[in-house]
C-alpha cells in the first residue's frame, strides 16, 4: 500500500494570473492571461501586456476584458482584429485563424499607474 500525502496548496503574488471562461462557446478553449507592465510612460501610465491563446475554435470570436481601470487604447499583435475600449473594458473581434497566442498591449494615458492595472474578468463568445 502507498503512502498518502497531503495535497499542498501555495499562494505566490508575483505569479502572472490567469482567468478561465468558456461562456457562448459550444465546444473549445479560450484564455486570457494578464502578464503585467509592458512598458511605462514618463508622466505615469503606461501599458499592459495580456495573452489570449484558444484551441478547437472555429469561427469568428467576440473576447471581452474586464480591468480595474479606465482602459485608453488596446492594440494586438494582429492588424486582423478589430479592437474598441469603452471605460474598463475592451472588447476584440477576429477569426479564431487569427495569430494565436494573440498579443493584448492596454494602455493607461490618463495617468493614473500601470504597476495597478489588473484584469478582472473575460468572457467570448464564438458565432
């Protein structure tokens, strides 16, 4: 017989976190990752760097961010997605053919600090 062992669960605040969501999609993955600072403005701001990767979609995806802060401009890796930003939240629209992982920069200008710009949530969806 083995000798059980206690699962052990460890918190570490520097890990980059990571968010699961499969809301709309009737088959597939999709994930984001808020990576941290990219890049910093002189007078404060400056811009964040996410990840999305996504695996058995097929279709034209709807991603959705959440943030903890008004978001100023979003752009990608991919000239194909269409990007918009309303308040905290940016939303990207693209072919699930698009570059995968897509690269997210978000960008604080208003300045407020991007060492506190945190992603809240996601969902997509697939049509």
């Amino acid at each position: 017989m083995r000798t059980y062992k206690k699962p052990v669960v460890t918190v570490d605040a520097g890990m980059a976190e990571g968010v699961y969501a499969a809301s709309g999609a009737s088959k597939g993955t999709l994930n984001v990752t808020y990576l941290g600072v990219w890049d910093r403005w002189e007078s404060n701001g400056g811009k964040g760097l996410a990840q999305a990767d996504w695996s058995d979609i097929d279709g034209t995806i709807t991603l959705t961010i959440n943030f903890n802060d008004t978001v100023d401009e979003i752009e990608t890796d991919d000239a194909s997605v269409q990007k918009s930003w309303s308040g905290r939240t940016a939303t990207l629209t693209f072919a699930s053919t698009a570059s995968n992982p897509l690269t997210i920069g978000i960008h604080l200008n208003h300045g407020t600090s991007i060492d506190s710009l945190q992603m809240t949530g996601f969902s997509y969806s697939v049509s």
